[in-house]
C-alpha cells in the first residue's frame, strides 16, 4: 500500500474492536477505534457520528481499511429512541461512511454482522454463505441486515472492495466456564486474525470475478468447525481466507473425529 495502513474500526467500545486492534498493532499497522453508541465501558475509544459526513472524512483520512463491526454497538437499553438512534447509525450512518471511505480512497473494507440475519430461518436448516438472510423483525437483527444491504450495494456501485463476515457470539476462551461448550462462540482472537487475512490475503481467481468484471463483494461465514454445524463455512475454510480457528472451545476437529469413529 501507497500510506501508513492505518485502521478504522467501528464498535470500539467492544470486546471484538480491543481485539482488533491488538492484533493489527502486533502487525506494525495503526488503529482507531471509533463507535456510534454511548456507552459506558471505559478504554481508547472515541465517539463519534456516522451520519455526519465531515466527522466521517476525518476520521478516514488517513485510514487505508476500515473495519465496520456493525453488529456490535450497544443498542442503548431498548428504547424508541436509543432504537432509532441505533438503526439511524447502522443504516443512514453506514452509507455515509462507505461514502467517505470511497472519497478517501480506503483500499479495503472488512464489515462484520451475526449470524441473527438468519433468525428467521427454523433452526433445523443448514445455512450457507450463498443463503439470503431473514431476519426477524427485531432491532438488532433487523438493524444487522439493512448494514449488510447498505455495504453489498456500495460495494458494487462504489467498486469498494469488501468483505463481509458473519459470526457467532465473540468471547474469550478462557473466560467462558470450563466444559461448557456453546456452538457459537468465537473467540475475539481468532475473528481479529480473519479480520486482518481479510485485509492482506490476495483473493483467489475464482473469487476475483471473471472476464466481464470484478468481484468487490464477498461473504465469509466464521464458525468452530464441529458436527453437524448449522451455518455452513465452506467458503471461509477453502476459499482465500483458510480460517481455521485457534481456540476451539473443546470441539475435536471434524478430521478428528472421523480418524477416531
């Protein structure tokens, strides 16, 4: 890359952004992080607000990727307003920052949503990548979803360079009881460490897009690999990203357990 890197990255109030941010410094690259919510945990956090375009410019300036972690502000206690408030930043204030990231020439961007855009769906289902989402009409999953459109049309439109990951509930291994096992959780170090491959990681010829154009927009799920998982992450495991986590919360690799069946 032609400047710093630098990184913008969104719901730094949260266990994920610290994460990323730790593990892009350990790379030699700079981090911001900025969030959209009040909120009351304590660190290097600033606030800021997506929906105004000068804040947004200065805060991309000198960013070369921005890290949209949509699914992790809080949404302010449940209210109307906070709820407005929260889905007027993740929809209206995720379009302005796309805006200015494409006016500021970043060179990547790495969204992260959850996988409740799928909480629709009966749970008896196996879901792709390729699955449309449905959410339920609640703001949370609502909110995640309407991010998600808001970034696959300014990929396109905008030839912004994106990635988007879905996840489950981001913990720390060592923090959750021991024997337990949720299958779930993944462990903020391990979404950091996709997060960054996501951003560095020349992507393969099949997922570049072909003679007629290129391929701006990509879809990763990140799950522990364990039977019968229902989101399916076939692509995160055999497409550029080659996510295999770290921490496995107990799981036996799925190799594991046909070696031993």
């Amino acid at each position: 890359m032609s400047r710093i890197v630098n990184a913008l990255v969104t719901g730094g109030s949260s266990l994920l952004a610290k994460a990323v941010a730790r593990h892009f410094r350990g790379q030699g690259w700079g981090a911001r992080l900025v969030d959209a919510i009040p909120c009351s945990t304590e660190g290097e956090w600033e606030q800021t607000d997506f929906l105004s375009p000068d804040a947004n410019a200065e805060l991309l300036r000198q960013c070369s990727v921005l890290i949209h972690l949509f699914g992790f502000h809080g949404s302010g206690g449940g209210t109307e307003d906070a709820n407005g408030a929260y889905l007027d930043q993740l929809t209206a204030g995720t379009y302005s920052l796309l805006q200015s990231a494409k006016d500021n020439a970043v060179e990547h961007v790495v969204a992260v949503s959850s996988f409740d855009v799928f909480s629709g769906y009966p749970e008896c289902y196996r879901i792709s990548e390729s699955w449309a989402p449905l959410p339920v009409l609640e703001i949370g999953p609502l909110a995640q979803y309407l991010a998600e459109e808001v970034c696959r049309h300014s990929a396109r439109t905008l030839q912004l360079d994106t990635v988007l990951l879905r996840i489950g509930e981001v913990v720390i291994e060592e923090d959750v009881v021991e024997g337990a096992q949720n299958p779930l959780w993944i462990d903020a170090r391990d979404v950091a460490a996709s997060i960054w491959d996501a951003c560095t990681k020349p992507i393969r010829g099949h997922e570049a897009g072909h003679a007629y154009g290129s391929n701006p927009w990509r879809v990763y799920h990140l799950v522990v690999p364990q039977e019968n998982e229902r989101f399916a992450t076939g692509k995160s495991l055999h497409y550029s990203l080659q996510f295999v986590p770290e921490h496995r919360f107990g799981w036996a690799s799925p190799e594991k357990e046909a070696k031993t069946s």
